[in-house]
C-alpha cells in the first residue's frame, strides 16, 4: 500500500467519525440535584421564664418574668406552660425565690416559696425548726476568718469561765467544748447568700437553723459564755443530724496565771 492510498483512508475514517458524532448528537447532561427540603418548623410552646438573673430571697415582680417558645421536645413536666395555665404569670408574682435562677432560666414551681404575707427566712425554715441568732465577731475571729457562708454546716462551740475551778486554784480557768454539732447557717449578718462571687460574709451574728431544744440550749449557752462557729467540711456534713441536740464535750482547762496561759488536763 502506498503512501497516497494509505492518506486516503486516514482521511475517509477521520470524516466518518466526525459524521457519526454529528448525527448522534451531543452527550445528554447530568440530571439537575435534587432540591434540599425546606427545614420543618420544631413545635413550640410558651414557657415561664426569668427574664433577667433572680438571687435568693427575691420577691418576683412582673418584670423578672416572661413568656418565651420553648421546644416541646424539650420540655420539661416542672416547667410552668402557658397553654395549661395562662395566668401563672400573674399568680407567681409576689412569690419568694428559694433557688437563685439565671436570665431565661424556666421558672419551678419547687424553687419558689409562697410567703402569704410571712418574711423569706420563716418561708424557707422547715416545719418544726427554729431560726437563732448569735452574737459573732465582725472580724472574723470566731467564725473561721470569716469564710462562713449561708447554707454552711457548723458546730457551735463555748468558751466559759470556770468558777469552780477558778476558785480553787486562784487564777483564771477557761473551759471549751461543742454544744452543737452540724447546725446549717441561715444568714451571716442580713446576708442570706453568697452575692457576685463574694467568699467572705461578714457580720455582727449569725442566724442558725436549729430545733427548739438546741434554741434553749444556744441561748443559755450565750449568756455564761462566748460562742464560735466551726466550719465542717461538706464531706461530713450530713454525719451527725443537726435535729439532734449534741451532749457538751469540755475541752481541757485553760488556766490564766499572772497572765499567762497554761493548759491543764480536766479531772
């Protein structure tokens, strides 16, 4: 075969291709993707909220709470609903808060107190306790630097002068000992929580919450001898029942001589 023939063919192969291409028409497009679905609108039902953050001991007023649309599937059987109760906005109004709430926090029915026309101390006081207050240092001396805070559990501790004792040994004898033990602190001065992150509380009392045999028992304590308040950790805490009225343990004796102070054990 020849180099002319040969070119021929090339050429008449080349052209049929061009043809057959021409009359099959272009490549058919990709098939247009599918739309996304329209996001379906989650089912809401009105809430009763905090409308700004609410600190204990707040009376509510209407301005501290607000309607707001809540997911039902996030709802919870404590929240308080509009569609069940449209009026609970109005009926919360004037109740005490219990537990501090954060700024669109849903508003519980647990965590309010319905004072009827009582102050929030005797509102949150369970049935059967009592509310004491006692004479502390301002500065902190007895009351364990003044960390002591609302809600913190402490033994109750009495510093006396022992007559007897002083008697027969002609100086100053002072006795210690606990009184009460795992007693819960109400408030520190007028302060009934910890406020803007504050660690120290001070005051000049400190308001106990106490059964009415340790009430006696504080108030005669008081007035022989000065109280001190130690702080217990939280893991013992709920060791010994703050209902149960504690037997006095007496430290040794602390007996004062021309001024200076030598223990002795108690006899």
């Amino acid at each position: 075969m020849n180099s002319s023939r040969a070119l021929l063919i090339g050429v008449a192969a080349v052209t049929g291709l061009a043809a057959f291409y021409m009359m099959s028409g272009s490549p058919p497009l990709p098939p247009p993707a599918p739309m996304p679905a329209a996001p379906v609108a989650a089912e809401t039902a009105e809430v009763l909220v905090a409308a700004a953050d609410l600190p204990m001991g707040q009376i509510l007023k209407p301005a501290d709470l607000r309607w707001q649309a809540w997911p039902k599937t996030a709802l919870n059987d404590g929240f308080v609903q509009r569609e069940q109760n449209p009026k609970a906005l109005d009926e919360t109004v004037g109740s005490f808060v219990r537990n501090p709430f954060l700024g669109g926090e849903p508003i519980r029915r647990e965590k309010l107190i319905k004072a009827n026309g009582s102050g929030f101390l005797s509102a949150i006081l369970p049935s059967g306790m009592r509310a004491v207050a006692i004479s502390i240092d301002s500065r902190g001396s007895n009351t364990a630097g003044g960390f002591i805070l609302p809600n913190d559990r402490v033994d109750v501790l009495r510093t006396a002068r022992d007559e007897e004792a002083s008697r027969a040994t002609s100086a100053e004898v002072q006795t210690a000992g606990t009184i009460l033990q795992n007693v819960r602190v109400l408030a520190v001065g007028q302060t009934i929580q910890e406020r803007n992150g504050e660690r120290v509380v001070t005051g000049d009392t400190a308001t106990l919450e106490l059964t009415p045999a340790q009430a006696e028992q504080i108030t005669l304590a008081q007035k022989t001898g000065q109280l001190s308040l130690a702080l217990r950790s939280l893991s013992d805490a709920s060791q010994a029942p703050p209902e149960s009225p504690e037997t006095p343990r007496e430290a040794g004796l602390t007996v004062v001589r021309y001024g200076v102070s030598n223990q002795a054990p108690r006899r």
